[in-house]
C-alpha cells in the first residue's frame, strides 16, 4: 500500500473546497484496506483520530485541512447477484458513481432507482446518508452491505434494520456510546451496497413535479426510463452542475413539525410549503422558509446562495469552508427567529 502526503482534496469535494490531506491511501479493493491495517504503520496514522472515509465528496464540507488520515474509497464493480420473479438483487462497489449505477440498473432491464437519478456522491455514501428524492429512499431499495471493521479488520454484513435508517440518516452518522455502542460513524468503511429491486415494476410519480410533467407532455403512465429522464431534466433545471459551480445539493434537510406548529405557521405565512407525512406530522419545504426569509442570491464572502434554489449553498470562486459555515449559520439563525425552526444541515463537516 502507498500511502500519498500532502495531497490536494479540491478535486475531491463537490464544494471545489481548497484543503490539503496530511495522508491519503486510495482503496481499490477490500485486500487493500487489510493490507492497510496489517501493517506497521495503521497504528502511527489513526493514533490521535480515526480515519476520514471518502467517497464522491458530493456531501462534505472542509473547513481546513485534515489531518486524520484519508481512505479515498474507489472500490468498483457492477453485477447482477440474482433474479427471481419478485425482483433483481443488484450489487455495486462503494466507489462507483451513484448516477452512473441508476443509468446502468435501466439498461439492464433492472427499473426501481429511477427516482434517484442525478444525485451526486458514490454508492457506498448513499446508505449513510439514507439518500432520496422524488418519493423514493434508499431504504426503499436496499437489501444489505458489506463494510469493513476499521478497529479489528473484520468483515460483516448489514440489513436494512442493522443500518438504523431514519430521514437522511443512519448508524453510519452515529459514533459509539461506549464499548457496545450502535454507531458506526468513524468505526466502520462500506465497501459493497447491494439493493432489491422489486418485481413487477411500480411508478412513484406521486410528486408535483413528476405530476406537472405527466400534465405537460400527456404522458400518463411513463415507463422508468422516462421518469429518469424526467428528474434528470428536473433536477439539472433547479440544481447547479458542480462541474460547473461548486455545491454539495441539498444543504439542509426539510424539517418536520406537529400539525398543530404547521398550523400556527400557516396562519402567518399561509404560502408555506408542506406535505403531510404517514406518521401524523407535517414536513415543510427547507427551501421555501430560506427564501422567505430573504436569502435567495445572498451570500458571505465568495459563499452565497443559488438564486435558482435556496435550499443550495454555492461556491462562487475561491469560497472558504469557513464561509460557507458561517453563511450556513446565518441561514439557521433568520430561520429560527421567524419560524421557530432550527434547520439541520445535511453535509458532513470536517
């Protein structure tokens, strides 16, 4: 194994960050990451802090740089596991891009990820962060992982109930309390994801924007690959390409409220956006209470808001992550002292 020093991390964040990694190791595969902890040197490097995993880096924000070792997951590898007539079990490494795995599922023949297109990131962060969009999560589709025991080298197997899924969450985003534990956040790398795609094929059109594009085209009953195409053009239309302007999607999450708060938020601002959720509480549109509050195309320093979409941060050149969490801060302070709303934000911050 080659460990690499002094390695530049903006090609590996979304955010287009500037921030260097003290170590770096790039893990192609699990014998990789063994040989890793079997040498002399894994004592020496995760001494003072466990490892920094990561994937696409489409969910990170950098405020320096980082000084615990980084293992760059670049695990690859597509393959159809088995097929029955109740579905497909499919199964890809940790380091193969998330959209591009959505792409390839379709032209298999294999439909059910379709509403998650165009998300950024690797397959191996789409279980931590319980990824979703458009009225599918990832829980929805998923059938287990393999991930990798960082402290003894052990191989284990995860399930749905195993992986503590929750909205935008899992026990992955959780460290330890204690010797015995659940979380995992820092103690454990995902390697491979495997998903259940369920037979026969079923549509989640039941979104406004799927539905104004059924409206729109005349298109009534779309097949997967046309809802792909759907949310590809939705998305791009709404969302800023990284490639382009620096972001990490989706800042905060959408938060959820009593029926009684939602009503007492409707009586003030009756345009809020919301949605009834199965559990008897309200979730409102993040998005929409930023704007509200005024921050739409706004910003601190080169960090500001995307004037398309203000549940996004952007980098308008030359943004610090210092700067994108100060704006973020401000973002939560207008909220709170108008809604009573504390927003969460959705990346993780190093």
């Amino acid at each position: 194994m080659v460990v690499e020093n002094n390695v530049a991390l903006q090609p590996y964040n979304s955010f287009g960050i500037v921030a260097r990694a003290q170590r770096l190791v790039r893990v192609r595969e699990e014998a990789d990451l063994l040989q890793l902890m079997a040498s002399a040197d894994w004592r020496a490097l995760t001494r003072e802090a466990p490892p920094f995993v990561l994937g696409g880096g489409s969910n990170l924000v950098i405020t320096g740089d980082v000084k615990p070792l980084v293992i760059k997951m670049e695990i690859r590898g597509r393959r159809l596991v088995e097929e029955t007539d109740k579905g497909w079990l499919v199964e890809a490494g940790a380091g193969e891009g998330w959209h591009e795995t959505v792409r390839w599922t379709l032209e298999q023949g294999m439909p059910g990820l379709e509403n998650l297109a165009l998300i950024p990131g690797c397959v191996g962060a789409s279980p931590v962060q319980n990824i979703g969009a458009y009225g599918v999560e990832l829980q929805d589709r998923f059938s287990e992982l393999d991930a990798i025991d960082l402290q003894t080298g052990h191989a284990f197997t995860l399930n749905a109930a195993q992986c503590g899924f929750g909205y935008r969450d899992s026990v992955f985003k959780h460290t330890p309390a204690g010797d015995k534990g659940l979380g995992l956040a820092g103690r454990a790398v995902i390697t491979r994801v495997r998903f259940w795609l369920p037979k026969p094929w079923k549509p989640v059109v039941g979104y406004a924007d799927l539905e104004r594009k059924m409206a729109d085209t005349g298109i009534t009953h779309p097949d997967a690959r046309q809802i792909f195409d759907w949310i590809c053009a939705i998305r791009s239309a709404k969302l800023p390409d990284p490639a382009v302007i620096g972001n990490a999607g989706s800042f905060f999450k959408n938060p959820t409220v009593s029926e009684h708060q939602c009503a007492d938020i409707i009586a003030r601002d009756p345009k809020v956006v919301h949605y009834p959720m199965a559990d008897g509480s309200i979730k409102l549109a993040a998005g929409w209470l930023i704007d509200a509050c005024g921050w739409k195309g706004r910003g601190v320093g080169n960090a500001g808001v995307y004037e398309k979409q203000a549940l996004v941060l952007v980098n308008r050149g030359g943004a610090t992550g210092g700067e994108v969490m100060t704006l973020a801060k401000a973002i939560q302070t207008s909220v709170y002292e108008r809604f009573g709303i504390l927003l969460e934000p959705e990346p993780v911050v190093v």
